[in-house]
C-alpha cells in the first residue's frame, strides 16, 4: 500500500533560503523577502539576546562570589546556647528578619564569654544550640550572602536582561512586518484598482478603453 503522508514543511528552511535569495520561486514577491529576512533577523537577535543573558548572569555570579567573600571577611560562625525560650519577633523590631527572638550565650573566636538576642528561623527551647554569626570579637554580625542568594542573584540578573533584549527585539519584529503588511496592502489595492475593471469587464466601458475580450 503507497503511504500517503504528507510532507514535512520546514518554515526555518524556508524562510532562511528566502531571506538569503536562494528560494526559486517565480511567485515570491520582495516583500516576502522581505519579511523573511525580517524573521531571520528576529530569531538571530533572540539568540543574540540569550547569549548576552547568559554572559550576565556569569558576569553577576562571579560579582556576586567576590561579594560573598569581602563580607565574610573577619565573620565566624559559633554555636550558640539558647537559654529562653523563643518568641515570635514583633514586626518592628530590628532583628526580626525572620520569625523568632531568644537570648542565648556562646564563645567568641578569642575564647570570651558572651550572650545576647539572636534571630531564630524556628521555635526553639532552652538547651538548644544553633549556629550563629559573629565579628572578630564575638559581636552578633548578619550573615554575608550564601551560595544560593548569590545563584539566585545571578540568575535574576541574567532572567531581567534577556527578558528586557527580547522585548526590544520583539517590538523592533512587530513594526517590521506591521509595516511590510501596509506595504503589501497598498500594492494589492493598486493591483486590484489596475485588474478589477479587466476581471470585471467595466473597463470596455469607459470612454477610449478597448475591450481586452476582442483582442
């Protein structure tokens, strides 16, 4: 039995073969040229715009790691005894960046004795040891930037520049073939002013207008 599936268009080809003039087809148009080259240059800056993403995102990474590691400078982190229970932080309070307050004591890096209130992320009870920030001098410090905020960061940073190059690519398409379309709108019209009285037979009507029907 002979197959009768259809063959596979491939749009990318064609276009890519009539924007660069290799398309043998007597009824391809300039216009549709075109908006062939148009669409090829679309997809090139997309791929352009995913390039200079990426490369931002590498670029906020490695910033973001030299960062990290500046605000780690002279930071330690100790265990800290929690010696009252926790309590939920108020809203306003300075070191409720996240839910929970407790008193608690631990060692500096020189081997004193200090205590104070440290942030907790969840409840905890008297006895309970958690890791804690602190300065050379077994101050409470706040946490220099973990690997995943610096990811994140990067990823944010490399997200928010495609996203902005491909509007820009996108809007500069859009007006492109909005124009190309006006522009093969007012040739069909003045094809169709030029043809309509032939097709239609009013041109032998008009005064000194052969009739193309009698040759």
């Amino acid at each position: 039995m002979s197959s009768t599936r259809r063959p596979t268009v491939r749009l990318p080809h064609r276009h890519l073969r009539r924007a660069l003039g290799f398309e043998r087809n007597g009824l391809s148009r300039p216009l549709d040229r075109a908006r062939s080259r148009a669409l090829l240059l679309g997809a090139l800056g997309l791929a352009l715009a995913t390039l200079v993403g990426t490369a931002a995102a590498l670029v906020e990474l490695g910033s973001g790691q030299r960062r990290a590691t500046a605000a780690a400078v002279g930071l330690h982190q100790v265990d800290a005894v929690v010696r009252t229970p926790a309590r939920r932080a108020d809203a306003g309070a300075t070191l409720s960046r996240t839910g929970y307050r407790a008193e608690a004591a631990w060692t500096s890096p020189a081997g004193q004795d200090r205590s104070g209130t440290i942030v907790l992320t969840r409840p905890a009870a008297p006895g309970a040891t958690t890791r804690i920030w602190v300065g050379d001098t077994g101050a409470l410090a706040t946490a220099p930037p973990s690997a995943t905020d610096v990811a994140v960061g990067a990823g944010v940073a490399g997200l928010f520049t495609l996203g902005g190059l491909s509007v820009l690519v996108a809007a500069g398409l859009g007006l492109r073939l909005r124009s190309l379309d006006r522009a093969a709108t007012d040739d069909w019209q003045q094809d169709w002013a030029r043809l309509e009285p032939i097709w239609t037979g009013r041109s032998s009507d008009l005064p000194g207008t052969p009739d193309p029907r009698l040759g």
